[in-house]
C-alpha cells in the first residue's frame, strides 16, 4: 500500500472529507496533496497503524496494523537524512517490534538512536 493509499484509507475510515482532513491538519488540500511525499507524515502515518495495532480486535487487525507500521517506517528509513526524524523512527520500530515480541530488532533500532535521543527516551 502506497502512502497516499494509506492516507485515503485512515481518511475514509475516519469518515472526513478530504477537505476536512486539511482543515484539521491546518493546511491546505493543495498541501495535503504533497504528504505522500513526507517522511513526517510517513512516519505520522505509521504511528497511527501501530495504534491499529494496539487496538485492533482480531489478530489478522492487529498483524496488518504492526506490518503496515513498520513498511512505513523501513520507508522513511530508506530515503530520510533528518536526524530528528531517524530517531523517531527508530524509536516507533523500537516500541512496535517489543510490543510484538520482536525484542532483538527493539534493542537493534534503540542502538541505532543518536545518543541525546536515546538519553533522552531513558529518562522519559
């Protein structure tokens, strides 16, 4: 599933208009329109499937939440050089892969953190 698919998909389960979903983002639809684009709202995106995830009522719900989380993430990984958004995703795959069991990937996202993000997520 591509981003903008993604986007489609949370915005007609979410029952908005695309024109609402700007408005409640605070940007244009013009500006909508370049998100799929976006390693933040990548990202963004993938923190929302991983509540799918969390609150997904059948096993196949929460499996397809935590897979499309992580493609997302793996995304931004693959094409983003924004240090604060790196870690960021590290951090959501850190959280996603120890809540599905996964803890050798948790412990390699978190060592791949900078340094004052992982200090800053210990004292959290």
């Amino acid at each position: 599933m591509t981003i903008g698919q993604s986007i489609f998909e949370l915005r007609k389960n979410s029952r908005l208009t695309q024109s609402e979903l700007a408005a409640k983002l605070s940007v244009s639809e013009q500006e909508l329109t370049r998100y799929p684009n976006s390693d933040k709202i990548k990202l963004e995106l993938a923190f929302a499937h991983s509540m799918l995830y969390r609150i997904g009522e059948t096993d196949d719900e929460k499996k397809a939440g935590a897979e499309k989380a992580i493609a997302l993430c793996e995304e931004v990984l693959a094409t983003c050089f924004d240090e604060e958004i790196l870690d960021d995703t590290y951090c959501t795959l850190a959280r996603i892969y120890t809540e599905t069991g996964k803890c050798e990937k948790a412990q390699a996202m978190l060592s791949r953190m900078s340094s004052d993000q992982y200090d800053a997520l210990r004292r959290a």
